[in-house]
C-alpha cells in the first residue's frame, strides 16, 4: 500500500543501534519504523507519531504495538509535550517524513487526488476543521492566488483564483471534478501542458493551505532538535522546494551556531531503480544532521 521512500539512505544516515531510542513523527504505515526496530532489537523502542487518525487503524507493522513501539495519534508540531508524557528517552534519532502517502491518494477519500470525484476536504486529520471546500468556497480572490503562486509556483494563479470566485457566485464548489475542470479553463488554449497533470501545483498548494505544512514544520524542526541526545540525529524527507528550503536554512542556522553539524552537504535523492520501483521517490530529498 505505501513503500517507504528512501529506506536505505534513513537507515544508513540514522545509523540505528541495538538498544537505542528513535521517534518517527509521521508513522504512516510503520515502514521505516520496522527496519528501525530490528536493528535496535533486543530493547530499543519506536515512538510513532500519527496525526491521521484513520492510517493508525489501518497501519501494518512487523512489531505489535507494546513495549517497543508507542503509537500517538498527534500532531508533530506537539513533538516535545508527547515526548515529556510518554516518558520517552533518550532519543538517538528523529526521523521526519514529509510527503503525502499512496494511501492518502488511493484510498483516504479525501479528495487528494484530481484523477478521483472526492469530496473537497485535504485534511491530513479529521479533527482539523480547515478544509479545501472552505478555502475554494470562502478565500479571498487574492488569497486564493497568494496560495496558488506561492504554495504551488503556479503560473496561472490569478486566473484560477479569478475563474473560482466566478463560478462560486453561482454555485458552490464541493467536488475534486469541479475544481479541476475550473483550473483546466483557467489555461490559455495556447499553453501546451508537460508531463504532469495540469492540476498538480493547485491541488498542492490547497494541500499545503489546508495542513498548515509550511508552518507546521518550522514549528517542529526546533523541537526536534531540543529532544535529541548529543550526537542523536535528525533526518528530514520532503517532497516539495519550499519544505526543503525550510529545512536546509533551518540546518545552516542550527550549525552556524555550532548546534548541530551537516551530514548531508546536498539533499541525498532516490536512486534510478528505486524510482523505476517507486515513482513517488523522484521528487524525495533526505537532509540529515547530528547534534553537537
């Protein structure tokens, strides 16, 4: 259902040990987290977090949850308060990865994906109450373009923005299908579209808007590195320029303050046969550091 990106390079750069401590802050479906407890067998114990309430009871482990592998339903951006109430240490690693899963594409129903009639919803979480319908349906025209250029780099922003305030006035905007047939008009007839699908920089960007993503992981990377032992590492997976933005200043300012030192002087990439395995790795970039 969802193949862990990057698996090899995490395990190489974390570097796990028997007996010692990891927390994984996006758990999805336990994939890095099961390598992670073989090789800190006999004692070494996983602490998962999940903010998607619905991937944790469909969620597919080799280790049952127990003593070794703690599983909160949470956001990372609460990182050290779950920490301090599970008890949790010492942590030797932190592993953030930052992409939107198959599942969540395939099956979640959320209206992720433009090739599928969804509801408009995009929430990683049911307990968020923002929802792409909101946003499309309630936004400002300028808001809606801000999103669409600056989460998206969307060349057409405004003339999707402007396209979706016309059609809303005269009925609300509630399906994937809908929007997507307002972006593909949003087109001049002259522009010929690339390789991927039209849509995919507006669906992102709502995406983004929506899970506060941007945010949420400046929110976290701090915090992750507070929680950490000396010499306990942080790796960062993302998928997208402007959250491998964040996380390289981040790591830059951390390590000019001679708190953290840089494994990883560029992002590690997917290898051509693990894209050739898993398309969904082309556009991965794992960043890595220790702390001082």
């Amino acid at each position: 259902m969802h193949i862990p990106v990057l698996l090899n390079e995490v395990i190489e750069y974390l570097n796990p040990k028997p007996n010692e401590n990891f927390v994984d802050c996006t758990f999805g479906f336990g994939g890095h987290a099961a390598t992670m407890l073989e090789k800190i067998s006999p004692n070494g114990r996983v602490l998962g977090i999940e903010w998607d309430e619905e991937k944790l009871k469909v969620q597919s482990v080799k280790c049952k949850v127990g003593e070794r592998l703690i599983l909160v339903n949470d956001s990372y951006t609460n990182l050290k308060n779950i920490v301090e109430k599970e008890k949790f240490g010492p942590i030797n690693g932190v592993l953030l990865d930052i992409g939107l899963s198959s599942w969540e594409i395939e099956n979640s129903g959320r209206g992720f994906s433009f090739l599928k009639n969804e509801d408009l919803d995009m929430r990683f979480s049911e307990k968020q109450s923002l929802t792409a319908r909101e946003i499309v349906n309630e936004w400002s025209e300028e808001d809606l373009a801000r999103i669409f250029q600056e989460y998206g780099q969307e060349r057409f922003a405004k003339n999707i923005a402007s396209n979706i305030v016309e059609v809303r006035q005269r009925q609300s905007i509630e399906t994937t299908f809908q929007l997507v047939e307002i972006i593909r008009k949003s087109f001049p007839r002259s522009y010929k579209f690339g390789k991927a699908h039209f849509a995919t920089r507006a669906f992102q960007a709502l995406r983004i808007a929506v899970n506060g993503e941007l945010d949420n992981l400046k929110i976290v990377l701090p915090q992750a590195l507070e929680i950490l032992e000396k010499k306990g590492r942080i790796a960062v997976i993302s998928f997208h320029s402007l959250e491998d933005a964040i996380v390289k200043k981040n790591f830059k300012i951390q390590a000019k303050d001679n708190n953290l030192q840089i494994l990883t002087k560029k992002p590690v990439v997917a290898s051509e046969e693990e894209i050739r395995q898993n398309p969904r790795a082309r556009s991965a970039k794992l960043r890595v550091s220790v702390k001082l």
